[in-house]
C-alpha cells in the first residue's frame, strides 16, 4: 500500500486526531467541530490507526472502521485517513516526523481527549511530541483533572495557552498546548462494543 500525500497549501493549518475508532462515536465529532472552531484550523484529519501500541486487544479491520468513520463524520473540512497503515506507522512521533517531511509548510497540530493526556507520558518519544508541534486537548468526562495534574502536564506547564487564546495554538511555536473545556460528550468506544453494538 503506497500513502496518498492530499495536497495541502502551504501555511494552512491541520488538526490530526489520532485514533482507534472502533467504533467511532459523537465524541468524536463533537470534539472533531469544536477543535477546527476553536483552534481556527482549515482542516482536520481522523487518523486511523492500525493498532494503538499501548492497547492489547486488535481493533476491528481498517477497512470496517474507514468506512465506519465516512458515514458518522462528514464534513467537508475533515478528512478521513488511512495513512498511518500505508506508512506502516503506529508511533505518533514516527508519524508525525514523516509527514512533517511530506509538508514542511503545514502547520500541524496534534489533537486528544483528556484521557490521552492523562497518560501520555507513556507514549513513545511524548517530549520529542510535544517539542515538535503545538497539542490541543479537549475535556472528557472524568478525565479533566488527571489529566491536568498529569506527568506531561506538569512538565510542560510553562508551555500551556489559555482557552481564551485557543485561537493562537495552531500557529504557535512548539511547544505549546491548550486545554479546551468544550461541551462534553459521553460516548466511548468501549462502552459501545460492551453493548454489543460493534464487533470485530
Ligand atoms: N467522548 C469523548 N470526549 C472527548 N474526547 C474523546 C471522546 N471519545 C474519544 N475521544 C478522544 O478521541 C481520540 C480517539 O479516541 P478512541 O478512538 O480511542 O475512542 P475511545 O472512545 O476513547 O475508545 P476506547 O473506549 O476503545 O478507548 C482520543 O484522543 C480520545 O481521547
Ligand atoms: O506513539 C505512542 O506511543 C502512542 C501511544 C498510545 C496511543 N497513541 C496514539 O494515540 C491515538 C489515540 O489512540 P486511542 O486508541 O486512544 O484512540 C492513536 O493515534 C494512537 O496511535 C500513540
């Protein structure tokens, strides 16, 4: 499988929402509409993993969860992508590093719940992330607080923006990250395939 490199303009700005959607849910739209608002980015990418390195179980085939996210996200600003399973791969920082690359001009930034947040100092080269491209976090139910007292928090408290400011993040020199505590929406993935209402 060779990557399709979409052209991008130079300077625009790209929020990439990195996940295993399976299933995807409205939490992830939700925070998918209130990131390109409030981070005033041109797009924003789903990227579909091929397998969180952090999680045991295997997610559901590419192709079920592609197609999966076509029908709950359209939009025309959010572009469902395969690309992280056509380069082979699954460590954000591996990631982010090539696309870099493809598109020196672009100015991306990198999104999560809270929940990610919380533990993303166990993600492989998490500093080298954050030193690399300004991170945008939105609130999840139960997960504001751990993830505001969290490791990588902490460690890079002198690089927060405020909300207020949120607006800047996307052109902002790493590193730089923002918190947003948009309305929230209690969907997860887990709890859906709990109900039986997505198998792999
Ligand atoms: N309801 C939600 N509110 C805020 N962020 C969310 C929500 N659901 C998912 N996200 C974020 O979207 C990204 C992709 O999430 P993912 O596909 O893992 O869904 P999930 O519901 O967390 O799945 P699972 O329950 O299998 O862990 C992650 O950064 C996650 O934090
Ligand atoms: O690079 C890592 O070490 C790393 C560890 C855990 C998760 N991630 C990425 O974080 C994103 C969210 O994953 P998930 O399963 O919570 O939706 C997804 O793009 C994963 O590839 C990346």
């Amino acid at each position: 499988m060779k990557p399709a490199y979409p052209f991008l303009r130079p300077g625009m700005t790209v929020g990439l929402l990195g996940g295993s959607f399976d299933p995807p849910h409205q939490g992830h739209v939700q925070i998918s509409r209130a990131a390109l608002k409030r981070f005033d980015l041109d797009q924003l990418w789903w990227l579909i993993t091929p397998g969180n390195p952090l999680k045991e179980n295997p997610p559901a085939s590419m192709a079920r969860r592609m197609q999966a996210a076509a029908r709950m996200m359209d939009h025309p600003r959010v572009r469902i992508s395969d690309i992280e399973a056509r380069l082979g791969t699954r460590y954000t920082a591996q990631t982010l590093r090539h696309l870099r690359q493809v598109y020196p001009h672009v100015r991306f930034v990198w999104l999560m719940g809270a929940d990610n947040l919380a533990h993303f100092h166990r993600w492989k080269d998490w500093r080298d992330i954050l030193n690399t491209v300004p991170v945008g976090v939105l609130a999840r139910p139960g997960e504001r607080i751990s993830a505001r007292l969290s490791p990588a928090a902490r460690a890079f408290g002198n690089a927060r923006i405020p909300a207020s400011q949120s607006q800047r993040l996307a052109r902002a020199d790493a590193p730089a990250w923002c918190f947003l505590n948009v309305p929230m929406v209690n969907a997860s993935s887990t709890e859906i395939r709990n109900r039986g209402e997505w198998s792999g």
